[in-house]
C-alpha cells in the first residue's frame, strides 16, 4: 500500500498545486514551530533567570502571541486548502474513472462487475477525501518538521540530539509492522464490500425473477452472512487502529520523558545552558507528534488508500489506440481471421483464443465452457483489449490490414454488440430506441422487435413499459431480445451477439434463428456465443474453445 501513489500526478493535475500547497504550509509551520521555541525559551529566561519584567518583555511577549496566531492561521487555511483541492481531486478521479468505463474501456465493466464500479464511484471515491484533505497534508509534515526540528535540536545539543535519533526510529519502525497487518485487513475487508456490493447490486436486478421462484429467502441469508463478515473484518481493523495509536503513543512520551529526564540531570550539574535545556524541551514533542498524527490519519484514510489503488488500475488499463489508417468500406470486407491469440490478465492466467475466421453471409457460433475466453474474443474484436500475442487480420479482396492499424472509432462504427446482461437507460422502452433516433415512431419500432420475439402480447404496458436497473418491466430473455432489437436499429455490417437465446422458449429461439440467418443473407458477418444445441446446429461455422492441458 503506497502512501503517496506517482500514478496521481498522471490521473489529477490538481494534485500538483495540492501537492505544492502542503509542501509549502509544512515549511512555514516548520519554520513558526522553531521560532516559537527560541522566542518562548529566551521569555523564560529572561523572566527568572535574569529578572526581567513584564515591561521590559512586552515586545517578546506580543511576538509569541503573533506567532500562536500565525500558527493556528496557518493550520485553518492549509485545512479550507486542503479541503477544497480534495473535493477536485475526488471529481477528476471521477470523471476519470467514468470515462475509462463508458468512452474507452467498457470491458472493465465485464471484470470488475457492476457492483465493484458503483462501489468505486461512490463510496470509494468519497473515502479519498480524508486521505487528501488530512493526511495527504500530514505527511508532509512528518517529513519536515521532524526533519528540521531533530537537526535543531542537535545544533542546540548534541546528546539531546542523539537520543531524539534513537528513539525516533522506533515510530516508523513500529508504524511499518503495524502497517502491514492494516494493509492486509483492510484489502481483506474492502474485497468483502465489493463482494456484498455485487452480490445486492445482482439481487435487486435479479428480485422478479427470485420472487417467482421462491428464492428470496435464501439470498437473505446469504446476504446476512456476508455482512456478518465484513462486520468482523471491519472491528479488526479498528482493534489495529486503536493498538497502533497506544503503541506510538506510548514510544513518544517515554522518549519525550527521557530527553527531560537526561536535560533535568544535566542543567544540575551545569553541564547544560538553561536556554539550550528549554529550547530542547519545547521542541521536543514537535518532533513525534507529527508522526503520531500520521498514523491517526493513515487508518482514517486507509480505505480511500485502497479505492486509489484500484481506480489507478482501471485509468491505467490498457486499451486499443486508434491509427492513422481507416477504413473507406465494410462492405468491402472478404474476411477476418487470426492465428492463436493470448491475452493476459492481471488478476489470472491468460487465455488463449484459438484460430479462428469470420465471413459475410455466414453464421459463427462460438461454444465453449464459461470463462475460458468467449467473451474475451469480442473485447479483441472491438478493439477493447489488444492480444499479448497474436493479430487479427482484416482483408479486404487481396488488402490486409491488421485490426490495430485501423481507426478504432470507425471499426466500432460498423460493429452492433449485445451483452449476455444489456443494461438500459431508466425510462420507457419507447424512449431507448428514441435516444437513438428521436424520429421513430412506434410501429418502426415494433417493426424491430417483433423479428426479436416481442409483440405487443409480450408486454403489458406496450412501449412505455418501464426499463433500468430495479425497475425493468420484462424479463431477462426479453432484455437480451430488446436489446438485439435495438442493435438492428443501427443497420450494422458486424453483429457480435453474447448469449442472446439464452433465457427464452423454444418458439422465441426459432424467430432468433430465422433473424440470424436473414443477417447473413443480407451479407452481415453475425458471431453468436451459445450453448443451445439448436443455435450450434445452425451455424455455418463452428468455433469451439476448450481448456488447455497445461
């Protein structure tokens, strides 16, 4: 767990001015600390050692007073900074985070799940600002002001300084062991709230359907369950937090008690000036506060520590980079083949895609055990991963070009993909064909869903039944045959369809097939992924994916 990631500056430019701002609030609260301690030493001595009065010390005292303001101003505008800086922040990490998922990458939606995206995009995303407004501030402090302070407590007195460097090193030394125990809870506790955040995100989509099969209970207790767990998790981190903050408060008032017990010694037998002594004493426990604050902060901020990480991960996950080469023509198009394929993943081994082509007119079925790259091949396809190894060939008569040189938006112009689970925008059914042209009226758009299976017999409230997460008003067959309705809308050359007979009868699969080979009639290139023995029966070509023996 990094405590200051580089991968900010990359992803914020307002981190730089914030990064500026607290460098530049810890120099001057460095510098009023230090002179604090001379002036409030030199008060004290000239008060009873040399007898001065209140007269003859209030120019002194007036200063002191000036400083204890400049301080506590110092502190408050550097938190309203800090405060403000980290609303902006947590709204560029946002917006970056949004448009890594929805503009460039919506593969990452596949892999992380829409349960761990939205747990991103609130709470994670609101768990940075203690991170940035406070100890983001603080750890640029710790950096100078014991720094700086040990070094003037050493020119004051060597021995003094000696035992401020010996006992200092014990609070980052602690600090690391205890770090690495929170490290390891909290990556155990936040990867629990994204599994219950999935698990409810996919329970509220899912509710009609558990309700019709009597299965509501049994989620609930599941749910119980792993909320009981993150529960425990949760009261383990505390247990660390609140052992981290005894320990190195305990190594800071036995160090600060030894320094005035060594000064105490010392100025008896005069082997120390008084002012020295004091100077020593002030500044003593400005040296391990900041530290101990640091750690304070660190477990506040340790959860938006976590969300960081994994928001970098996805700003920074590669995609396909447009080239300079375009396509004029899809219609142009012989073929699209390619060799082996890997792609690795960070989270697992990678997948290997075996050889396979692609033609107009024909019908390709894709079959094969879950999760061993079905779906990974249709990410390829569009352009939202690039191979480790391996090309994707795109020919045109006897002109090949390779899919990365193409440019990316236009290859995605001509390409209608269904997921295996479409989402839609909450509103009407009428009103998701509508944003895609505002001109259709509503037996066009019956035109587009009866092929699919869907007449008005189907759905009760017609094209204003209602559509979005938790409210959809059909169910998950009809989605996926909605959304294939809504994807012969855009009139495209390549159809890459994920399961789309999944969850239907065998009469709607029927219409679904006669759909697929209309397609290919009309020389569309159309890839289905299915398990149905009736869709691979049907397909011209088959491509089957098996488990490697490695």
């Amino acid at each position: 767990m990094k405590l200051l990631d580089p991968r900010l500056l990359r992803h914020s430019h307002s981190s730089r001015g914030f990064l500026a701002s607290a460098a530049l609030n810890a120099v001057v609260l460095t510098s009023i600390t230090i002179a604090q301690a001379f002036l409030l030493a030199d008060i004290i001595v000239a008060a009873f050692q040399q007898e001065k009065s209140v007269s003859e010390l209030t120019f002194k005292i007036c200063m002191i007073a000036l400083l204890f303001v400049a301080r506590a101003s110092s502190q408050f505008i550097g938190e309203i900074v800090s405060s403000k800086m980290s609303q902006r922040i947590c709204n560029e990490l946002r917006t970056g985070l949004f448009g890594a998922i929805f503009k460039s990458n919506p593969e990452i939606i596949r892999q992380k799940g829409a349960g761990q995206i939205s747990l991103l995009a609130t709470r994670g995303i609101a768990n940075l600002d203690p991170y940035f407004s406070r100890f983001m501030p603080q750890l640029f402090i710790s950096l100078f002001v014991p720094l700086v302070v040990g070094i003037t407590i050493a020119s004051r007195d060597l021995l003094s300084g000696l035992v401020v460097l010996c006992t200092i090193a014990l609070i980052p030394l602690f600090g690391a062991l205890i770090g690495k125990f929170t490290a390891a809870a909290m990556e155990k506790k936040w990867k629990t709230l994204g599994l219950l955040s999935t698990h409810l995100f996919d329970l509220l989509s899912g509710l009609t359907t558990l309700r019709v099969f009597g299965r509501v209970d049994k989620q609930e207790k599941q749910i119980e369950l792993v909320g009981d767990r993150y529960r425990k998790e949760t009261m383990g981190v505390l247990r660390i937090s609140f052992l981290s903050s005894l320990v190195l408060e305990l190594i800071a008032t036995l160090s600060v008690a030894l320094l005035a017990v060594q000064i105490g010694i010392r100025l008896i037998d005069a082997h120390i000036t008084l002012f020295n002594g004091l100077v020593v004493l002030i500044l003593a426990p400005e040296v391990y506060w900041p530290l101990r604050n640091i750690a304070a902060y660190f477990h506040a901020a340790a959860d938006g520590v976590k969300a960081a990480e994994e928001i970098y991960e996805i700003l920074e996950t590669p995609t396909a980079v447009a080239k300079s080469a375009k396509i004029q023509s899809l219609n142009k198009i012989s073929e699209i083949k390619w060799n082996q394929l890997t792609v690795e993943y960070s989270t697992s081994s990678e997948v290997n895609i075996p050889a396979g082509h692609l033609l107009p007119g024909k019908l390709v079925v894709i079959t094969g055990p879950s999760g061993i790259g079905k779906s990974t091949l249709f990410a390829l396809l569009m352009g939202f991963k690039t191979p480790s190894s391996g090309e994707i060939e795109v020919w045109q008569g006897e002109n090949r070009n390779l899919l990365g040189e193409l440019d990316i938006s236009d290859w995605r112009s001509e390409i209608s993909w269904v997921p295996q689970a479409p989402h839609f925008p909450k509103g009407a059914l009428r009103e998701t064909f509508l944003k895609i042209d505002s001109k259709l009226s509503d037996p066009q758009i019956w035109e587009l869903l009866h092929p699919c299976g869907i007449s008005s017999v189907d759905l009760v409230n017609g094209l204003d039944t209602p559509l979005g997460d938790f409210v959809d008003g059909v169910s998950v067959g009809q989605k996926r045959r909605i959304a294939l309705a809504r994807a012969l809308l855009r009139d495209s050359k390549i159809f890459l369809l994920d399961e789309p007979t999944a969850s239907v009868d065998d009469f709607n699969e029927d219409e679904l097939l006669t759909l697929f080979h209309e397609l290919k009639n009309d020389q569309k290139i159309v890839v289905v992924i299915s398990h149905r023995p009736r869709v691979i029966e049907a397909a011209d070509y088959l491509l089957i994916f098996e488990k490697s023996d490695k």
